[in-house]
C-alpha cells in the first residue's frame, strides 16, 4: 500500500509571521509594511465604524474588536496578508444575537464561537470549508446584502422610527408609514455619499474612496452646518483609554440559549475568513494555511469579546487593499490595528464627526456589492437543484433569519452532494465493466481465464452511508452462491464506517454459505480502515489484492479446477 500523508500536520499550524522572520524580516520589509498598514488602517476606520452601527452597536466596540482581534489574528495567522475587523457578512447575525440576548449575550457568543472557530481549526476543517457549496454562499450573501439595506433606510431619509425593527419585511413596512416624515438633508447626504463613491470608482479607481468621500462628507456638514445626525450627536464622544474587561456570564441556560447562534457566527466567520484568504492567494500567489487561520480567528474573538469587541473576521475589501498597497508581511495588519488605536485614543473627535447619512450611503454600497446582482441573476443558468438551494437560503435569509438559513442551505446543500454522489457511484457486474472500460482489451484477457465457480462485480465512488446498500444490491443480483466473490474497489477513493458495516454483513453472507470473499485494487484509505477494523485478518491479507490480475491468480490457486454445476 501507498504511504499516506497525515491529514494533521504540525507545520500547518505555524503562524505566517513566524514563518517570515525565519526568512528574514529587513527595514526594506518594514517599510513597505508600514506604508500598507496607514493606508489599510485610514481605510478600515470608516468600514468599522459604520459595521459596528449597522449590528446595533456602538462605534467604540467595532474599534476595540478592529484593534485587538485584528492584531492577534495578524500575529496568529496562518494568511500572509489577511486583515481583520469587523465586516458586513456578520451585521445580521450580531444584530440577531444583541435584539435577543443583549450585550451580554453577544460577548458570551463571541466567546463561544471563539472556542469553535479554535476547535474547527485543530479538526482540520479549514481544508473542507474553502469548497462551502457556492449556491449556499450566494444566497445568504445577497440575503445579507438586502438586510443591511433594509437596515440603512431610517438614516438614510432622516425618519424618527422608534423601536425599527430587525426584521426585512417589517423594517419596509414601517420605512413606508413613516415616509411623510422625510428629512431632506439627510437624504441629500446620503444620495451625494453614493454619488460621489460610484463616480471616483468610476473614473479614479486607483483613489481611496471610502477615506476620501466619507471625510469629504464629515467636512462638508460641519462646515456648512448642515442639520443631519452624526457618531457624536447620537453616541455621543469616543471614549478614550483602554475598555474594561467583560466578562461572559457563563452558565447552563446562556449556553443553550445562545449555542446554535454561536454555531452560526462560527460557521459564517469561518467561511468569510476563508474566502477572504482565498481571495488574497490569488491576488499574492502565496500559499494559505487555512486551519491555523481558523485558530487564529477563533483566539482574535475571544480576546476582542473580553473587550466587549464584536465578532470579527477576515475583510476582503481591506485585505485587497493591504496587498494592492504593498504589503510584505502579517506585520502590515498589525499596524493596521495601531493606527485604529490611534485614531481611537487621540482623535477620537473626528469619529465623531461622521454623518449617519453618509453611512448609510455608503453602506448601501456596501449591500450592493455584497449581494452581486448580476451574479445572483446568472444562477438561473445553473442546475436547477443548485437554484433551488441559493433562492431557498436566500429567502430564509431574509424571512426568518441567517441561523435558519445558514443551516437549513448547508443542509439541503449536503443533500443535494449526496444525490450526486449516489448519481455518479453504482455496483456493476464484470459483464457490464467489460462494456464501460477503456482497457477492455487487457481486463477481457483477464476475465477469460477465470473459472465458473466466481462472480466478479465492480464497485465505483466513495463507499460511505449513501451507497452501502450496494453491497446488498449484489446479493439481490446473483442467482447463484460462487466459490469465490471478487469485489473490484480500484474506483472506491475512500469507504466510512456505514460502509464498513456493510462490507462486514456481506462478508459474514460468504462466510455463511463457504464463499471467500477476494478484494482488488484496494486503496489507501479503504486498506487503512480496513486493517483498522480488523478486517484485513478475518479476510486474509492474500485475498486482498493490487490489482485484478494478482486477483485472478489468487481466484485460480483457491479454484485450480472448479466448474459451475
């Protein structure tokens, strides 16, 4: 049998930033990390700001979390140029937890997911999660692009909702009954912010644009004193020195209140995280550790929550323009979080001078490119079972809410792989091989010299609970008990314990009426469950065979001269 690699490597789970000062880390390096970490971190401060409203938080809590989950994912992680904060794929489901459980509620879920996000890593489930079915992302995504817009209409017209609800089909109701009340220089700020994003993208994209508009906007109503809100009218000052410590209240009940929740921002932060890191690959050509990522978040929310920070996750936008900058290193993103930090602690009056029109423009934006229109709209040309999945999660999303929609479209999803899988696996008998192979010549040779007293079948994909019963579909078929039953499993990648199972009853069917059951072509990972099953003794390591040539010797040596009767 072939040497198989570990699934558990120890090198998978060195940070990135150890990895670069092993290689050397040079002033030349410095620099250029320090000219991308200003500008990412001039760039983030609006984006963190406005994220943190739009959960229903305060903007102090997205800087704390932006500055201290973002510097320990940077120190921590297995992404050479990732930055993390607070993004907009996490809006609703923070929202969620805060209209449900409260503040306290939410810190004790970051914790949580924390813990999971860490335990996901160790498992080696940063492998299987960069492959998250595309209809699924799709439609929470977009689902999650409509809320946040849902969410930006009272700041956007300047109406006095009180009580706005978090729900999508509630929050346009209520938008419409209060529409009489609109205020026209909010909307004006707000229509001028999206304006102007869309023009300086379209004709200066190489510009800073968030930075750029967002404080072009501040200037212009504090100069003009223009009457809308602002951070400062409505939260009042930036607090500065460092937040307290906050502690989660753990006990039996929060937990089972807040466990699926929980499960849900661990799944949708793993998935952003990752597809952000993704992203960043592609951009760099570097090579992403994708467990110690999952880790490094999992520890980064955890020491943001002790803060009262939000969840936080990777962020493509930022992390885009980290490596477009020229970023050589982690180190960028940590000076990233120390140009949060001080803004935070220094100039925290500026902050406050950001109009809640203008982010609510520019959250819009935001919405829109998250949910891709076009991209949703081209999904019609996909199968039709895919479709289903992406407008199912999608309307979930948006009806119900992203905990239900996250896990009922991974479900449904799952189920439509199974279908698949089963679609593309059969059992087949020798006769029907001899039809399908492409080496029929040399497999014909083969099967004509083997004697009457054995059946031969072949079986193709993954032997897992959704294909066991093909064994039984064997039995079903022969018409008569043979001497000797060879199972071809050369196209059998891997088997599971369902699979396991069944090949023990059917072994125990031979062994009942005299057969000897003879494998070939066994691979890696069947030969090693196998043998971890005790099966490779109860069926004889000389019945289990390379290839089906071996296997026809060995049929010959067990039938020298049998016949059928």
């Amino acid at each position: 049998m072939a040497k198989v690699n570990s699934y558990f490597k120890l090198a998978d789970f060195i940070p990135k930033t150890w990895t670069v000062l092993r290689e050397g880390y040079s002033l030349a390096h410095f620099r250029k990390d320090l000219s991308a970490g200003l500008t990412v971190g001039v760039v983030a401060l609006p984006l963190v700001v406005v994220f943190s409203i739009a959960s229903g938080a305060t903007p102090v809590q997205g800087l704390w979390a932006a500055i201290i989950a973002g510097l320990v994912a940077a120190l921590l992680g297995g992404s050479r140029f990732q930055v993390s904060g607070p993004t907009g794929a996490l809006v609703v489901i923070i929202s969620t937890i805060l209209g449900q459980y409260g503040m306290s509620g939410l810190i004790a879920a970051t914790m949580l997911s924390g813990l999971m996000l860490v335990a996901m890593g160790l498992a080696g489930f940063g492998n299987i999660i960069r492959y998250m079915p595309y209809p699924v992302t799709a439609g929470f995504t977009t689902g999650i692009g409509a809320i946040i817009a849902s969410g930006q209409l009272k700041d956007l017209f300047g109406l006095q909702i009180p009580d706005f609800s978090p729900e999508f089909f509630t929050r346009l109701v209520q938008t419409f009954r209060y529409l009489p009340e609109l205020h026209f220089w909010s909307l004006g700020t707000g229509l001028l912010t999206i304006v102007a994003i869309l023009l300086i993208r379209r004709f200066f994209p190489r510009l800073p644009v968030v930075v750029l508009v967002v404080s072009g906007m501040a200037a212009l109503v504090w100069l003009f004193h223009i009457p809308v809100e602002t951070i400062g009218s409505r939260y009042g000052a930036i607090p500065k020195g460092l937040p307290p410590f906050s502690f989660a209240v753990w006990n039996e009940v929060m937990l089972k209140d807040i466990f699926s929740v929980s499960f849900t921002l661990a799944l949708l932060s793993s998935i952003v995280t990752i597809g952000s890191a993704v992203v960043a690959d592609g951009l760099s050509g570097d090579k992403l550790k994708p467990n110690m990522e999952l880790v490094a978040q999992g520890v980064a929310n955890m020491a943001g929550g002790l803060f009262g920070g939000i969840p936080v996750t990777g962020a493509i936008a930022r992390t885009v323009v980290n490596i477009k900058h020229g970023a050589w290193s982690p180190f960028s993103a940590v000076i990233h979080a120390l140009v949060l930090l001080l803004f935070t602690l220094l100039l925290g009056g500026l902050v406050s001078l950001l109009p809640l029109p203008a982010l609510a423009g520019l959250l819009l934006v935001v919405a829109w490119d998250m949910s891709d229109i076009k991209r949703f709209i081209f999904m019609r040309n996909a199968p039709k079972s895919d479709l289903f999945v992406m407008l199912a999660t999608f309307l979930l999303t948006i009806a119900i809410g992203i905990t239900v929609a996250v896990e009922i479209g991974v479900l449904m999803a799952l189920i439509l792989f199974l279908r698949r899988i089963m679609e593309t696996s059969s059992v087949m008998p020798l006769q029907q091989v001899l039809v399908e192979a492409e080496d029929s010549g040399g497999l014909a040779t083969h099967a004509a010299k083997l004697p009457e007293d054995c059946e031969v079948y072949e079986i193709v994909g993954p032997f897992f609970f959704g294909t066991a019963d093909f064994l039984q579909d064997i039995l079903d078929r022969v018409e008569y008990q043979p001497k000797v039953f060879v199972l071809r499993m050369r196209r059998v990648p891997a088997i599971d314990a369902t699979g396991m199972n069944a090949l023990v009853s059917f072994l125990k069917h031979c062994e009942k009426h005299g057969t000897t059951l003879v494998l070939s072509g066994v691979r890696d990972q069947p030969f090693k469950a196998l043998s971890a099953m005790g099966l490779v003794g109860r069926i004889g390591e000389a019945n289990i065979l390379a290839d089906f040539s071996a296997a026809v010797a060995r049929v010959h040596e067990l039938l020298p001269a049998n016949r059928r009767s």
